[in-house]
C-alpha cells in the first residue's frame, strides 16, 4: 500500500517587542528564499507601521512581481477572518 505524503502547512513568526530587533527584514527574507525554494509564501504584515506591505508595493512599483504575496492584517481582521 502507498502512502500519499501530505504537506503540512509551515508557520513561521518572528516576534519582538523591540522596535527596530529586524523583524521585518528578516521576514521579507525568509520569504523570497522560500518562495525561490519553490515553497508557497504569504507574508503577514500586523506591524501598524506597514513596512513588509510598504516593501512588497515597492517590489511591484520595480517591476519585481510574483510571490511573495504580501497581506496587511490587524490583530481584529487575522481573527475574524483566517480564524
């Protein structure tokens, strides 16, 4: 008998109180190797500041497009709708 292998779905967070510890550099990072692995990325922005939504506006502005795609999120609009 074969066994179908499942993919699991990977969380990653990077959390600080700190401001400026690289939470969003290091973020956006992760996520462009990921999805250079071959992996499919979405990168959660909760940061008030906005700067990982701010970077991938950035990229499209470039002409860099594709993943990884980039959600600005609240702690409200994460629980009432990905919950």
């Amino acid at each position: 008998m074969k066994h179908r292998q499942r993919n699991l779905m990977r969380s990653v967070a990077f959390l600080s109180q700190k401001g400026g510890s690289g939470k969003t550099t290091l973020a956006v990072h992760v996520a462009v190797a990921a999805c250079e692995a071959q992996e499919k990325v979405v990168l959660i922005d909760s940061d008030p500041q906005g700067s990982a939504a701010d970077w991938g506006a950035a990229r499209k502005r470039a002409g860099i497009e594709g993943p990884p795609g980039i959600e600005k999120a609240s702690a409200a609009t994460l629980t009432n709708q990905w919950c």
